[in-house]
C-alpha cells in the first residue's frame, strides 16, 4: 500500500479522475465521484470492453433495471445466501465484519468460515469491540442488499442488484426468441450494481456503488465447445487451482489454455476461452501478463450458483494481488431456480425434440476495480514528474493542442487546429496557460498521448511539433495530416517517429514559470 | 393513442428494442427492459446528445451516486419538494394521485391544484375511490423518491436521486478547480434516475427507473451571454409562454430565438441558445421541427428550484404532445442552499475581487422517452410491411448482410463481408434464414438503413448488391469499397444512388417462403 496508492489517490482528485463523494457534506464510505478525466477512461475502457467481449461474438447486450422485486432475489437464492457475518458490540452498538475483525485480531484468514467457527475464535481469541472495547454479540448474518419500498403503499419490496446477471436469466426467453432460438446465446450487461457492503475501503476496490460488466453464456451441456476457442488453446497463463491451494501452494503453474481445458481443470471450454480474452483484454490496459493470475475458489469461498469459480487477479504495488474479474460456471442453477419460482418454462429444445436447460458460463469485470489497476499501473515517475503512460486507446484525451505563447496569433490557429482533430472525433484539448514546458507536464499527468504544439513555424509553413508523452521526443507535421497520421499512430499501426521528421527534444528547459 | 401505440410496443418487444420487465414474475409497473435493437438505439442517441451538447463546447462530464445521503435531499429541496398529492380509500386502501383522479372523473386539469382545492373538488365532485367506490381520507403528500439505509446499522437514511444535477452542484467546487476557475463551466451527466412513481403508465413515458442526460452550464450572473449563441439566434422556434397560456391561447407562436432572447421571454441567452440546440438534436433523431414546441411551465407548475422552465416537446400521433426535455433556469437556487446547508462556500471570484454565487441554466432529456419518439416517428407501414425508417445515426443496426441462398459458398463469403464490415466499425448482423424478401423485410422493420447481398454475381466479380431500407431500390459495388462508401453514406456525404450503378429494383418477388 503506502506510496503509489497515495499518490494515484492524489493525482485522480486533483486532475479530475475520481475522489470521494458528497465532499461537502463529510463524504460517505464507498461512493466516488469520477470527473472528466475520469468518466473518459472509464469510458474507454467499457468500450474495448464491449468490443472484445460483445461485439465480436455478435452477443446480444441488454439493459435490465436496477431496482427489482423481492421474488427475483428469492428464486437467485440472493435473500438467502448474500450475506456477511457481522458482530455487533453489546455496549457501543458498532457493526464490524465478522471475517475482517478476526484477520485483524488474529491474523488469521477468516473469508469463508461460519458462525460457530467465528463464535468459537471470537471467544477463544478473546476478541472485543475494536471501538470501545466492549463485549461482542453472536455472529450474526446481514444481507448485503440495499432495500427499498415500491409504490404508494410500499406494496413491493425491492432490492437494488448486487449483480447484473439476473437481468439476462429473467429474459433469458424472450432474447432467446429474438435471437431466433440460436444456442449458444450469449447476453451481456454492462450497467450499475450495489451493495451495501459493511466496510467499503481502499477506493474503488470496495465500493457500494459501482459497474460491472457481465457476459452470460447459455449453451447446451452436451455441445459444450465453444467455435472460438482455437484462437486462445496455446496461450499461456498463470493458474493456481483448487488443488494447488488445497496442498498449500503458493505459487501458480504456467500452462495453456487448451491443457488446462483437456486436464478438465478448467471444467468447460468456454470459461477456458473467456479466461484467455480476459488476459488479452486486462494486458490492453496495461497490465502485462506477467502480472496477472486465475485463482480457482475453494469450494467454501465460491457464490452459492457456482460449480467452479476463478478469479481473476492482477498485481498492484499497493495492494497486491487483487481481483478485477470472477470467471464463474453457474451451469443451470439460475434459470433452473427461475423456472421453479416462476413456474415458467426455461428449458429449450433440441434438434432430436429432447429438452434441456442450458448451462451457462460467466466472465464478470468490476469495471471501477479496472479503472483503478490501470490508474495504478501506468504510472511512471521521471525527472520528479508524474506520467500516466495509459495505452492510447484508453487514454481519456488522445491530443493535447497548445500555442507555444498566448499571443502573435498562435492561440487562433492552435484552436482551429483542435477543432480540425475534434471533428475527426479525436478527443482534444486546448490549453495556452503558463509555460510550454509546464504545459506538457500537465498533458503528461493527465496520461494524454501526444501534445501538438502550434510555433512561429507554423505560421510560415503549416507544421507543427507533435510531441510524445512516454520519450518527450518530437516530430514536425502538417496541419492538415494530423488527423489521419494520429489516429494511426493511436491504432498502433505506426510508431511515434513515423509521426513526422524529428524535431528535436526540447524538454525540460522552460518549467520555471 | 391506440393503433400507432399498440404497433410500436408490438415491434418493440418482438424484436429487442424494450418490453416489461419481470415479466417471467408478473411484472412491476413502470420497469423496462432493453434488448439488443433498444440498447444499441438507446446509446447511439446518448452518444449524438453527448456530441452536440458536450463535446462541442469543451463541457466536463462527471458520473456521481445514484443513492445519496438523506441531506443533500434536504438542502436541494427534494425532501420537501418532490411529493405528490395523493388520495387513499377509506375503504380498500388503494393509493391514486389526486392529479389524475381528479382529471380523470372530473375532466378538469389538475396538475398543479393544492391540497385544500383538491378536498373541495373531491367532496364537491363527489369522487370516490375508482376501486371500490370507497370513500377518500383527506388529501396527504407521498415523497416520490426510493428510500434505504445505509451501513450495518442503518446508520445513513438513502434517497436515489430523482434527477442528476444535484451530483453537479455537490462537485461544482472541485470541477470548477480542475477546470482551473474558468466560468462559464458546463457540467454534463447521463445517468440512471429513480422516481417512485404512483402511477406509472405509457410504457417508457413514465418510468420508476429511467436515464437522464444533463448538462448545468454554470456562469456569471453579470456576464450571461453565451459564446455560441450566434449559432442559433436565428433559429425559428414553436414558443408558448406562460404569458400566452394566462390568455388561453393554445397555439404557440413562431419566433427566432434571438427575438425571444431580447424581448425577455426566454430569459437568458444559454437557455435560449441550449433550446435552439435541442431542436436540432431532436430534428436529427427524425422528428421535425414542425412536430415541437416549447411551452413555458406556469408559476404554479415550475419545480421549486427554477424561476423559467419550458418543456420541450414533441407531437406523437399516440399521445400527443409529450414532453421530452425541460430548460430550467435554476438561478443560484442550488449552490446557495448546498452553502447554506454544508458550510461550504460555493462563491466565485471576478477579477476585480468581487465574488458572487454562479447562476444555472440546465438542458435536461429524458433519454427513454427519446427513444420512444423517435422509434414511434419513424414507423412508415408499405405494402402491408413496417419500416422503421431511423436516420441512419441512430439506427442500431447499420448494415445487414445477407447470402442471397444459404449454399454453393455465398454464406462464407457473406461472412466475410460481414466480418470487414464490423472491424470498420460498422455494427452490422449476417442473416441466412429464410427468403432473401423476408430478410429484407426483418432488416427494414429493426431500422437497418442498409442491406447487402452476396449473391453468384458475387463469386465472379466481388461486387454484391447494397439495398436501401426507404426507397427498395439496389446499386452494386465492389466489397473492397463498402466500408469507406457506407460510412460517408451514413454520415450523409453522399447519397444513396452515389454508392453504385443501380441494381434494378427486385422488391416484393420472393415474400413466398
């Protein structure tokens, strides 16, 4: 923890990435506010997101509400097993979770034990109130939902998601209709989730407000191969199973996609295939593979509609190895609990006419949690100043426009310069205020790209330098190249000094006003 | 209402754009769900919004809570304001809206009547319960926002906001800060909002959850013009003011903006400027002009933060004229009651020293009920087929790809067509099923603007035939030379007849199968 969070935590509410919300009325655990900056990166990061995940699959998204009715969380099983231990202090009143208080007090992990286990530590450790030092209550269970009344006369009870994915088992019907009854079916959502999480912490990690991003995969349980996965059998990646933490084992074994798939340690093919685009997918923000794991849960640590579960872990300097994604084989336990409180039919018919209910795989992102990693992981400190190195593809502005002076006319065609790239749909931004030099750091801090600086040059022959944010190299290009030229570059298809001729480095001589 | 209204739901939710939500537990007044066609419409018009009304100008958008703490209610006016009157039965507890009940038994308006009008015109109407025919207790007020507690214990009571702008007016200091100070700050949020409405009804037009997109353009009372305003002053708008509807006049007036702005009946130049805006918005999600108007809320009908608000709205032949956006003047009602609510001080500083507290004008659409219209506006019925005749933007589908049979290899070539397509961006879907005439009409009735058909032409010249969703008619052209075609097409630079020679129309012949 310590440094690098503090000082990510600093650059976001100061530059506009995120920072706590209701500020003005004294904050309020685990709700954040992203700003400008922040909304964009997040942004960015949900759409190649959507394009990994979706688009390409041709899977059919859908928006399903928030706020739902009590009877869809009794049939998920949510009322029931969406629940923390807690233990509450006779004397003061004080909530604390049960498996947190016991890790610190203790030092024991303590994530998926019960009540008469937590009784027992609880007492033999003699563990009180971290507060007032008070007698502690039996454990007891709190539904981690946020409760609402519907209706003038309060007549329904609803809950606000602690998930998105009961949206796609309540529709599973009719967007299989509309998907024209084609298996596999894959819907996904991509919207607000809440949970009223007893000790929100460390930022966007533990939010009770926050997006997640959830494909549902239906298919047939005996046609379980998915068409794609040939193009992830002979990745590698980092695995540290059931077993392996069963026999104490720290550290993950390396091994294919497609080996880990035959030895049946990833039980079907298509969480295999998800857990290859969800490395490709978390290395495009950043973070390299060599920072990121799959844990498989303990048979005690997984959801209650879970046959298998990993999670998805990168390592940050702050905090560890953190989990950004779960990978879950949920199999038929939804829709068969739907099917059995609603009385509607669930299942689907084969070409034989045998009906089956499908099973179904799912990749989950925290996309907040992401947002974070990706903060984390981009930054580099060179010279005394902060640089977010974001892929450019995330990068929440792609090109920085500024006057060398606010004067001689510079700023006029440094503005029409920025609206030529803003027309393009390059994001952009203006800025003529202090120093060049103080300019760029500036841009730097914000993780933008490229900086096009507009000089007394180019008023006599169009170019201008494009100056680049990772080696504070520059070229010179003209005007009316820059659009398609960036984009390129931006694409990845050429590199920075293919941008234009060198123009020099001319860093770090003007930061003194 | 009646027959285009039954149509439209019907489309809607046979082909993925939105049905009820719930619907496998009985559904839940006021919830919908989005499909695959609907969430793709719904955020490409999110996205044109997010062009014209912040990108263009350099606006920040920020993403705050959904729940709030119960004292930013308190010192917006929410918890005070945002209630409703409503009547209950004596006898069989059933809870209406005064408003309604009353407009419905006595067919008078009664949207903005008070408490002791509304006693009189229930005991003088002789209203009684539409249920049961019970008698009413008194009128009594219903807040109409979602509550919950917060934490273990309960310890914060949780409204979910009603509108996003109150996360505009929370931040305002810090987003002021990052934009370093600089007046006018527009503001800009799309966000989910919840309202718990009594009587939810119209399908999207009156939701209990729902997405907002608003901007609160922030500046200085003694310096209100608007930069942009230019652009728009001679734009000739509908406008029925407060003062034309005291007279009883019912048709609005056609005047340009500029002359509404300088004779005061629209009284500040954002506003104005931000109404000329809305219109072209609206125009360009296919309803003209001539189908809006802006209509000026009576004193007695203005939320209590505003001091000038004019509805937007937009004749729909289902409902008639409905409002889709609200211009409000909302004055320093909220920076000045957050300052005296928070202790924090909310005041800017000008150059020579004075300080003041900004004013705001706020643009807000009801992103749903945007949806709604424009589906409804482009529904054309021909030779007993609908067409959902979207501009081209907004259309969730941009291209459908067909083999013109499902044999001899156009399927795979089909595919690959498909595949170019969707890696430039162009979201298209590939359909084998059926006649070529019935894949057409499945195309046209989703809204996709474009067809293209691999057909044995095909396989000789690597030409295939693009068909048009409004005219029927067909040109050829060459697969290599579709993405950067249909692109300018879309985008309006070219027209239909410029994407090839024609193909001869061959409509209607094959509808058999």
């Amino acid at each position: 923890m310590g440094e690098v969070y503090e000082k990510v935590i600093e650059i976001a509410s100061r530059r506009g990435f995120f920072w706590p919300s209701f500020e003005i009325y004294g904050g309020l655990g685990g709700f954040y506010t992203y700003g400008n900056l922040g909304t964009r990166l997040k942004r960015n990061i949900e759409d190649l997101w959507r394009e990994i995940f979706v688009r390409r699959h041709g899977f059919h998204e859908i928006e399903d509400p928030i706020i739902n009715p009590s009877r869809v969380f009794e049939a998920s099983g949510h009322i029931q097993h969406f629940r923390e231990y807690v233990l509450e202090c006779t004397r003061c009143g004080r909530v604390s979770r049960a498996d947190h208080l016991i890790e610190e007090e203790l030092g024991i992990p303590a994530q998926s034990i019960d009540g008469s286990e937590i009784e027992r530590l609880v007492r033999e450790g003699g563990i009180r109130c971290p507060d007032c030092d008070g007698e502690l209550k039996d454990p007891a269970t709190f539904l981690t939902m946020f409760q609402t009344s519907i209706g003038a006369r309060g007549e329904d009870v609803g809950y606000a998601r602690p998930e998105a994915a009961q949206g796609m088992f309540l529709n599973f019907r009719r967007c299989l209709q509309q998907a024209r009854g084609a298996l596999p079916l894959g819907l996904a959502q991509v919207g607000k989730v809440l949970r009223n999480e007893i000790a929100p912490r460390r930022g966007l990690l533990r939010l009770r407000e926050f997006t997640i991003m959830e494909v549902e995969l239906f298919f047939d349980p005996q046609n379980p191969s998915c068409p794609w996965f040939e193009k992830v059998r002979d990745k590698e990646v980092a695995i540290l199973t059931e077993e392996m933490q069963g026999r104490g084992e720290r550290n993950p074994v390396r091994m294919t996609l497609g080996e880990a798939a035959s030895k049946g340690l990833i039980r079907t093919e298509w969480q295999a295939y998800f857990m290859g685009l969800s490395e490709e997918f978390i290395e495009m923000l950043g973070i390299p593979g060599g920072r990121q794991r799959f844990r498989g849960h303990l048979p005690e640590e997984r959801a209650h509609y879970s046959a298998q579960t990993f999670d998805h872990e990168v390592y940050l300097e702050s905090w560890g190895w953190v989990e950004v994604a779960g990978h879950a084989y949920r199999t038929d336990y939804d829709l068969s609990a739907h099917q059995r409180h609603s009385g509607v039919d669930m299942t689907v018919m084969r070409g034989d006419g045998t009906r089956f209910t499908p099973h179904v795989v799912e990749p989950s992102f925290g996309l907040d949690r992401l947002v974070y990693a990706a903060l984390e992981a981009s930054l580099r400190i060179r010279e005394g100043r902060n640089i977010l190195a974001l892929p450019p593809s995330i990068a929440p502005i792609k090109v920085s426009v500024f006057p060398l002076v606010a004067k001689d006319g510079l700023p006029e065609v440094a503005r029409e310069v920025q609206r030529r790239l803003l027309d393009s749909q390059l994001a952009s931004e203006y800025d003529e205020r202090g120093s060049i030099g103080r300019r760029y750091a500036r841009s730097d801090e914000a993780g933008t790209p490229l900086a096009v600086t507009v000089d007394y040059q180019t008023l006599k022959d169009g170019t201008v330098t494009i100056r680049d944010r990772d080696s504070w190299r520059q070229v010179r290009q003209r005007i009316e190249d820059l659009p398609t030229l960036i984009k390129r570059y931006l694409r990845g298809e050429i590199a920075f000094s293919e941008l234009g001729p060198s123009a020099g480095d001319v860093e770090g001589r003007d930061l003194s006003c």
